[in-house]
C-alpha cells in the first residue's frame, strides 16, 4: 500500500550451506578444509550436520545451529563426492550495504514475492522508507553495512528468524543481544518506531539525504553508468538515479487527497487497459527543495509524483506512457477537485521527434500568450495612473 507500510525483504545471506557464500562455488564437504577469515566478523546460520578435516574460526563471530545441525571430524571413510581435499574460504560479507536497492525485494506479509505488474518505484524507495517494514528471512544470518548520512534509520518493523520486532522496547532489547552487533555494522543506527505513515495523502520516503550511496550502489552493480536514453531531453524524477523516457505528472494536493484510493483508480481505470499493457507506473509524495534566486536553500514542497515509462522501443519509445498521462490529465480536469487534486503539470520524452516538437510548438503559445497577457496588464496599470494623474480618475 502506498500511505501503509511496504514490506521489504533482505535477499543475501550468510548461511552456511549457501553455495555463493563460499570461493569455490560449494558448500565444503568432508575432506575439505573450512577457513574464516580471522578478522571478519560473522554470524552464519548452520542448518544440518557437516563432517570437516579441519576448519578455522573467525575470532569474532556466532554459528546460529537449527535443530539436528552442527561439525563433526572427519572420520577418513571415503566420500564419492568428496575427494578434493582442497581448502574453501568463506566469502567477505562485510560489501553488502542497506543503501543497495538490488539487495531488496518488494514482499507480502507472508514474505512471498510481490507480482511486479505494472507499478514499479523509483531508485530510493526501492530501500527501505521509514514507514516500511523490513523482513530478514526466517532461518537466515546476514551481515549488513547501514553506513548512513543520517544517524538514525526510522523503520516500522523489523522481522527477524521468524519474530517480528514492532516496538522500541523490542528492538531495543534485541540490540542488547549477542547477535546484533554481527548483523549491523557501520556508522548508522537503526531504530524501530512501530508507527505507520499518518497522513493519508502519503509520507515521503525518507532516503533522499542517502540518494548518492543509493544511486552510487546502483551504477556499481550496472557497470558504473546510466543507460543510454533513447529519447531527445530525457526526464529525470525525483529519487530516481537515471534518466528515463515517458512521462512524469506533478500533482499539487489538497487536504482530501487520498494517495492510495487515487493510485488504485489509476490502475483500475487505465493501467490495467490493454493499450497501456507496456506502461509501468511509480506514484508516490516526494519533496522539492525550494531555493531564493535558485541559490539560497528555503523549505521543501511536498507533491505527488507519477512517473510512467513503457517498453516500446525506437520511435515508439514513450509514447504509450505519454498517452497515458495525457488520459491522466484529462481525467484531472474533469475530476480534480473531487479527488483532491489542486492542479498537475505533465512533463513528456519520447523517442518521436514529431511529439517533441508538437509539445515545444505548445509550450511557446503559453509562452507568448503569457507575455502578451502582462504586456496588456501593465499597459492598462499605466493608463489607469495617467488618468488619476490628470485628475481624470479619481
């Protein structure tokens, strides 16, 4: 929901049986040798019995046993799927920050994947918001870096081997733990709050302060840049690390605004349409920072932001999107006040050089109908004086 918390769910782990967490691309088996680098701090989930030659521990570190798990020596019987004998090195956990979006997975309650469909959002808020909860799957140790610009990390909720934390005394006793201090690292703090999104028109994530270690994981893990927009002036939106094509709307709200009954009208009445099958959808309330003279910093602006990219290409590229906001638009005129919608401004970039110069082509009518408009009022203002003056007007 988008004015309720949204589940997001950790996906790397540190389990002991997971093949990825190893150098060799295996779990070790009984003629191996095991090795924890002895400076890394650990915490590893352990969910059956294993027979080792020989392992060495980090000096500081946890095995988390399941039941019926735990070592036993090897007892030199041979092992038809064992016999390399070679020495196996647990992966570095210490590289997986919280700030990294493709580290989390948009969840139900129950943890399972939610159908990507036609919403998507944008970079940061694909890390948990501060209104959200987060879910570390049951059964499963982990080790991340919350290095933060901020001191706290606000959280709804954080579900933990199968307990969900909701409270500040709940956390706060888990933190208290032996296990704590090897899951979380780094200079940031996370706190649980236990409260929801109060505002019915939507809370703003949060992540802004941290969009550059957001945007910064993000270009790692893509090969260190953007994509190549295939549209002339790609937008940029709010939170969001690339450019795109498509459209963005700009929603000012007034107290009647409903976030989540206006992103369910959307879906029902257009997105889920067969023409806008291409068409992905992020809606959400950001904030702009508002500056004196474009330099001096004043305060921020909430609105709400839609942003709509498709998967047409070439020419094409944008043009479902931008049909479906000019829709959007359409249907703001005729409805707008009953929903809560004060105004929207619509921003468009397609791949067709005939749509951006039909939106350059309108953009100067208002142009020069906006100067032709002043030029007419301060010429009445002057002839109003100029009658006063000559005693004319009183």
């Amino acid at each position: 929901a988008a004015t309720a918390a949204v589940y997001k769910q950790w996906i790397p782990n540190t389990n002991f049986e997971t093949t990825s967490n190893w150098d060799k691309g295996r779990v070790p088996c009984a003629s191996d040798v095991v090795h924890f680098e002895k400076n890394k701090v650990v915490s590893v989930f352990v969910r059956s019995a294993h027979a080792l030659t020989d392992m060495y521990l980090p000096l500081n570190g946890e095995f988390v046993l399941a039941s019926g798990a735990g070592f036993a020596a090897f007892d030199g019987s041979w092992d038809p799927g064992c016999d390399s004998g070679a020495t196996v090195r647990f992966a570095d956990a210490e590289h997986h920050a919280w700030f990294d979006p493709t580290l989390w997975q948009a969840v139900s309650p129950g943890g399972d994947l939610e159908p990507s469909g036609h919403m998507f959002s944008v970079d940061e808020e694909r890390v948990p918001c501060r209104y959200d909860d987060v879910i570390f799957q049951p059964e499963t140790s982990f080790r991340v870096n919350v290095d933060s610009s901020r001191q706290v990390i606000h959280l709804r909720s954080i579900s933990l081997m199968g307990q969900e934390l909701s409270s500040p005394e709940a956390w706060a006793g888990y933190l208290r733990g032996p296990s704590a201090p090897l899951q979380f690292h780094g200079n940031g703090t996370v706190q649980v709050t236990g409260t929801g999104c109060p505002d019915k028109s939507g809370c703003a994530c949060g992540n802004a302060p941290d969009g550059h270690r957001i945007c910064a994981a993000l270009l790692r893990s893509s090969g260190r840049q953007c994509p190549a927009p295939a549209c002339q002036s790609p937008l940029q939106p709010l939170g969001h690390c690339c450019r795109v094509c498509g459209a963005t709307i700009s929603l000012d709200f007034t107290p009647d605004f409903d976030l989540q009954k206006y992103r369910d009208r959307l879906v029902q009445a257009l997105l889920s349409q067969p023409k806008y099958a291409s068409v992905r959808m992020a809606i959400s309330k950001v904030h702009k920072a508002q500056t004196f003279l474009g330099v001096i910093p004043q305060s921020s602006t909430p609105f709400i932001q839609i942003v709509l990219i498709d998967d047409e290409a070439a020419a094409q590229t944008g043009t479902a999107a931008e049909q479906m906001a000019a829709d959007i638009m359409e249907d703001i005129a005729q409805h707008g006040e009953a929903l809560g919608i004060a105004s929207g401004k619509m921003e468009v970039a397609t791949g067709s050089a005939f749509s951006g110069q039909a939106r350059s082509h309108a953009l100067s009518m208002i142009t020069a109908g906006t100067v032709l408009g002043l030029l007419f009022s301060l010429l009445l203002l002057g002839g109003i004086f100029f009658l006063y003056r000559k005693g004319k007007l009183r």
